[in-house]
C-alpha cells in the first residue's frame, strides 16, 4: 500500500466514477483500475460494487474510507508543516541565544533580516551556553549564538563577537571609590558568580587562577540580568560581560586592570546536519552582518 493508491482510492470513493476520478487523477483508468485491484488484493475485501456506469463503496470500503481520508489529512498537515520548515520565504527558524547579546546583538539582526524576509517566523529563547549547546544537540534549535564548549565534536562553532569583562559594585560599596580595580581588589568581597553552566564561568575562573585568587562566592546565577540586579541592590558584587544592558541598573561599573581576557560570542550549529532554508540563509545573514559592523567599526 502506498501513498498514491490511498489517494486514488479516495478520489473513486467519492466521485465514484472511473472515468472521473482518473481524469481528476491525470492517470489512465486502466492504472486506476489496477491500483483498486491492487488495494483490494492486499486487503481481502472488496473495496467497489458497480451501479450501472458508476461504482458505489462496499461497507467494507466506507469503513475504510473513514481512516484514508483521516489519513490523508493528516499527511497533508505534515506536509505543509514540513514545507513552512524548509520554505525560506515561509520558514521558521529556531534560534537558541545567551541573554547579554539578545537585546543589543541579536535582535537588531533579526530586524534587517525580517526587512528582506518578511515571511519567516522566529522561535526564541534565552538560556546559558551549556543548556543552550545540549538542546542543540537534540534538535531543539537551528542555531544557538553562546560560549564556546570545547569538548564537543558534534557542534561547528563559529566566532562572532568579542565581549570584554568588567567589575559592577553597588553605588555605596567601598570599592566603588576607585576607578578600576585588580582581581586581588574583589578577592575580599563576596562576589556573585555565573553558575557551571555558563560559558563565561570557566574564562573568570581563570582570571582568578591566574592571579593566585580564590573568589569569595557568596551565590552562583546564570544570566548577566540577574546578576546585575542583585547587585544593584547591595547583595554583592560581580564580573560579567560588558555590555548596554548593565547602563539600565544602578550600579558602578570598574574596569579591571591589566585585563586582557574577553569572551569570544560563538554561533553554534549541528555538524553534518540538515538545515532548512531558513536557517541556512539567516546564519549566513548572522556571519555577514558582524563582518559588515567590523568593518564601520575599523573606519571609525
């Protein structure tokens, strides 16, 4: 049984006419003829009577009907879903992105890119690198803008954006007195820290390792808001990554000395992996787009 026969013995069933229903069909009765036959073999029972020129359903074939034509609808739907997935002009994409990049990165992008495909729909989400990369790899999303996590072969990362780290004190902290502080500055104060499932962590750990420091975690958070936030009102201090987001909060931002150490924005994409059209063009849009602003940025 395939797809065509179920169709074709749809058609008959309701014009119940040969002549008809091949003609609506583009194909010759003789290979309609021999589809219901086919049917009607493979499933022991009679599908047609005749009445006259025309054919009628048996009780066997209106029971059967019943479950083709739910079928068929059903395989339609699919269809038109698959096609809304992979159209480019009316396909959807599932984007997958950190929180410090969605307002000021991302949605921008998005903006140019809906201007020349207005048909496309987006399905967003915010997360920390390492969730975001896991439900990557289950098909979650098309594509994920995050840190990089090096240990997994299954994910093509390409670099996008470099964000540079600052320190963010409450306006009445002791430390907010200075104009920059070092990594030995912050080592006495209880700090609020991204949680393991940051990408950021492990850059900061570093930064702390390599000045023989070990931070004072008072709590661990996974976005850049939230941490903000809780510095904003006095429950401790905090490196995050440098971004507009910070300038809404009413805290004090302190560059760090002698800080060479930026986060590297990564888009993330399924290795050896069907794309649809809509993604495909849209992280090609993300790629050129970036080059574009580095480029009025060189000028500048």
């Amino acid at each position: 049984m395939n797809y065509n026969h179920l169709k074709y013995f749809s058609v008959l069933a309701h014009l119940q006419h040969y002549t008809k229903a091949a003609d609506v069909l583009q194909i010759s009765q003789p290979s309609l003829s021999n589809a219901i036959r086919h049917m009607e073999t493979e499933l022991g029972a009679y599908l047609f009577e005749k009445q006259g020129r025309n054919v009628r359903l048996t009780k066997y074939g209106k029971r059967y009907l019943e479950y083709v034509d739910k079928s068929l609808d059903f395989l339609e739907v699919g269809q038109k879903e698959l096609d809304s997935m992979v159209n480019l002009e009316n396909g959807r994409i599932q984007l997958g992105f950190i929180a410090s990049v969605s307002a000021t990165l991302v949605a921008p992008i998005m903006s140019d890119f809906l201007k020349q495909h207005a048909g496309v729909r987006f399905h967003c989400q915010e997360g920390t690198s390492y969730q975001l990369i896991d439900d990557l790899e289950q098909e979650k999303y098309d594509i994920v803008i995050c840190s990089q996590k090096t240990d997994n072969p299954n994910i093509r990362f390409q670099a996008l954006w470099e964000q540079g780290l600052t320190v963010i004190v409450p306006c009445n902290h002791p430390l907010s007195l200075k104009n920059s502080v070092c990594i030995q500055d912050l080592a006495p104060f209880p700090i609020i820290y991204y949680d393991k499932t940051a990408g950021t962590r492990p850059l900061i750990d570093n930064l702390f390792q390599a000045e023989g420091c070990t931070p004072n975690i008072f709590c661990e958070v996974g976005t850049d808001f939230s941490m903000v936030g809780m510095v904003e009102n006095g429950i401790g201090i905090s490196i995050v990554c440098d971004t507009d987001m910070i300038r809404l909060f009413n805290v004090k931002k302190l560059p760090l000395k002698c800080s060479s150490y930026n986060r590297i924005i990564y888009m993330a994409t399924m290795q050896n992996s069907f794309v649809g059209a809509a993604p495909l063009e849209f992280s090609k849009f993300l790629v050129e787009s970036v080059k574009c602003t580095d480029k009025e940025k060189q000028k500048g």
